[in-house]
C-alpha cells in the first residue's frame, strides 16, 4: 500500500498490533503488518529473552516494542522501594479488594499481596524505560512506542540515533501538538473506545481533530486507534487523514494469544456495551471488559489509587482471579476481566492472527470499493 507508515516501518500493510503475546507479535509482522511487543511488564532479563526469540521466529519481518513512561505519576522521579511503596497502599483498598474476593469464595492469603506489580512500578520510570531500551536496541527493532506522556529524552535520542521510529499514544488534540513539538515520528492518536489506557473523545472525532491541529505544525503521520476490529473501520480512519490503523483488541480472541480462556469466551459474546472506562485497574482510566470485579469498583469502591499504587492493589487480586477461572473455581469466572476496547462488539469468531490481519486487508478493498462507487 502506498502509506507513509509502509514506507517508514517497511511493512506491506499498515496495521500495527499491539500485544503482550510474541506469538502474536510474529504472527502479524509475516502477515504484512508490524506486531508491537508490550515489554513494561518485563525485566530485563526476561524482555531479552522475550525479543530473542522472537528474532528467531520472525523471519527478519519488522517489529517493535511498546513501553509506558508517564510524566507524571505518584513517586516519579524518586528511589523506588518496593517495602515503602507496598506501605504506601491504605489499608482500606487492601481490605475492599478482599472483600470482593471473598464474596465469590476466594480466599486471601498475605503472600498473594504487594509484590505483584512492582515491576510495572520500576519500568514506568525513565531509569526503567533506558534499562528496557537497552536490552531492545540489542535487536532489530524498527519502532518504539511510548504511553501516557511524551517518550523519555534517552528514547527520542536513541530512536534518531538507530534509526528507530519513535511513536507516542495520544488521547487529546493537545497532547498531541506537545508530542509533534518534542519530535516523535508518529502519532498514535487513540479515542476513547479503545481497550486500557485512554481518553474521552471519541476516535471519529479525535483522529481529524488531531490531523488539522497537526498538519501546519509538521507532517507526522497518524496511526488511527481505539474500536478499530475491522479493515472497514481502518480505511474511515484513513480517509479522515490517518496513514494507517494500531489495534490492541482484536488480537486478545486470537489463537495465539495468551489471554485467559475464560475471557476469551467472555469476549467473544461481549457486546460494545460490555465494557467500562475505569481508574480502578493502574489509577488511570482504562477500559476494560465489565465483571462484578469493575462493578464493584465503579459502585462500591473507594477512590483509587494513584499510578503505580492502585495497580498493586488489583494486579494480585487479579492474578489469582485468572489463575483459580482457568481452573475451573466458579466464582473467579464470573470476577475474570481484562483490558479491551468496545470494538469487542465485533469480535464474534475466533481466528488465527494471521486470519485476522488477511481479513483486514479484504474488508479494507470492500470498504475502498464502496466508497470509490459512490464516485461513479
């Protein structure tokens, strides 16, 4: 295709995926579109063994990593002591996230709780970020993305000095001018429909609103995201002035991705009405696949934590609630939830990756050919 992002990325088709599985990330890169790794959760030891094998299975097709450095969360630009911040955490969330747990028989044990997130902790920070951007520049990584703020110096530097492209997710049309002024390569403009992190304005608002603000500042292009499941639904998005589609979503009902099997099946019947926009998760808003689990938070719940806190609030409990569902315990089943966007409405069939990146590209010549009849 005849794309900006082909043309700097080297892909066939402009669709990225973003996802935590490699497997998805292989799969996507050898159907012509560019799988995007989300390594914040991987120390580094664990990253590189992650991005090596992914190098022996990719074929030499292009990939990249996706990392979250904020510019503002709770303790940025201090120590992290994981015995200080697990002290941190008030009583009252801890007992609350209990007392969820154990109305659907799940017991707590002390053991299950603090530790669990930490990591995410230390690889929001910018320290975090260089240790992961490290081990990554070690491989033949063609883009780096950044969430929740303008990307790190040491991620802009290192980007232009290996010529790696540097992407930022944007919710807002003026977050999006502070990204073009500090000079990322391209904009991940992602409304609120989208699955985790995100904002309020819609993606058919938000993707023009930001191609105007942009264009007489300098020509970044747009990757379009947020309820993006079909190739249909990419080319409305390019023809507001978008150059491509990042999906994180569709990827989650995959064969190959390593989503609990419980929420898969829960996502696949999911309509778009089956998801909510909360804090309750990291402390940021985020959508994610409705349960008794987020109603309880929305209903109930005290206010949440601040990032990185109230991520060691939920995580554990979390992690415990996905272990014991896919061992059959009736009470985590209902509980299990995970992040996904409103576009899961429309992921009916399980498919392979690679299936789905082919349907893309069919949906995207009909919707192409729609449109070019209304021409004639």
């Amino acid at each position: 295709m005849q794309s900006r992002i082909c043309e700097m990325l080297d892909i066939e088709f402009p669709l990225l995926a973003f996802t935590h599985c490699r497997d998805v990330v292989v799969a996507v890169s050898k159907a012509g579109g560019m799988g995007v790794f989300g390594a914040v959760n991987f120390p580094p030891d664990k990253l590189e063994e992650e991005l090596k094998w992914i190098d022996d299975h990719i074929e030499g097709k292009p990939y990249g990593i996706d990392l979250i450095v904020p510019n503002n969360y709770q303790g940025k630009g201090q120590e992290i002591d994981p015995d200080e911040i697990i002290k941190a955490i008030p009583m009252e969330h801890k007992n609350f996230a209990d007392s969820v747990l154990n109305k659907y028989d799940i017991k707590t044990e002390e053991e299950d709780k603090g530790q669990a997130g930490i990591q995410f902790g230390k690889n929001l920070s910018d320290d975090g970020a260089a240790n992961s951007l490290e081990v990554a520049m070690r491989h033949p990584i063609k883009l780096v993305a950044n969430a929740l703020g303008v990307p790190p110096k040491i991620m802009l530097d290192l980007g232009k000095k290996n010529n790696i492209a540097v992407a930022a997710l944007v919710g807002a049309k003026e977050h999006a001018i502070k990204q073009v002024e500090a000079g990322v390569d391209i904009l991940v403009v992602a409304g609120g429909e989208a699955g985790g992190h995100c904002g309020e304005v819609s993606t058919m608002v938000l993707v023009p609103e930001v191609y105007e603000a942009i264009k007489a500042i300098k020509d970044v292009p747009i990757l379009a995201a947020g309820g993006i499941t079909t190739g249909g639904q990419m080319a409305a998005a390019m023809s507001m002035g978008a150059s491509g589609a990042w999906c994180g979503s569709v990827w989650l009902t995959t064969a190959e991705a390593e989503t609990n099997p419980v929420v898969k099946e829960k996502m696949l019947s999911a309509s778009s009405r089956d998801t909510v926009r909360s804090r309750s998760r990291t402390g940021k808003h985020s959508r994610q696949l409705r349960s008794p689990w987020t109603d309880a938070w929305e209903n109930e719940g005290p206010e949440p934590l601040p990032m990185p806190l109230q991520s060691l609030v939920s995580e554990p409990a979390l992690r415990k609630v996905d272990k014991l569902s896919q061992s059959g315990h009736e009470g985590a089943k209902q509980l299990a939830t995970y992040w996904v966007g409103q576009g899961v409405g429309l992921m009916n069939q399980g498919m392979s990756a690679g299936a789905v990146v082919q349907n893309f590209k069919e949906d995207f010549i009909r919707a192409y050919e729609r449109l070019s009849n209304y021409l004639e």
